[in-house]
C-alpha cells in the first residue's frame, strides 16, 4: 500500500504524520507534517513497510526509497 493510500483510508486529514526512509543510505526522517501533505508529497508513490502509532497520537510511515538507487 502507497503512502498515498495508506493516508487515504485516514478520516482526519490534518492528522500528525513523519515518513522515515529506512534505506541504508539514508535512515532519516524525510517528511513532517499532516495526512493532507504527505497524501501529496515527494513519497506519495513509495510503499508503506511499516507504521507506528506514538503515545501523542502521531503516526510514523516507514518506508524504503532504496528501490531508486
């Protein structure tokens, strides 16, 4: 499932959201901000590894940009 999906399926687009790359060369965080901008973002095509749900209700997508090296 994209990115672009998986925040599709959200019903608060204004939620919190991080994407982090966990491709070897980068292993970082790439993108902060809400459901709404990452639906439209540079990552919207990667596919979601992973995601984890914070305490403070955040959600952080993993995903892996190594496919493009």
């Amino acid at each position: 499932m994209s990115v672009y999906d998986f925040c599709l399926l959200c019903t608060d687009d204004s939620a919190a959201v991080r994407i982090f790359d966990m491709n070897e060369d980068v292993e970082e965080e790439v993108f902060q901000g809400e459901m709404r901008d990452a639906m439209y973002s540079d990552y919207e095509g990667y596919d979601v590894e992973s995601f984890d749900l914070c305490s403070n209700g955040e959600i952080i997508l993993n995903i892996d940009t190594s496919e493009d090296d």
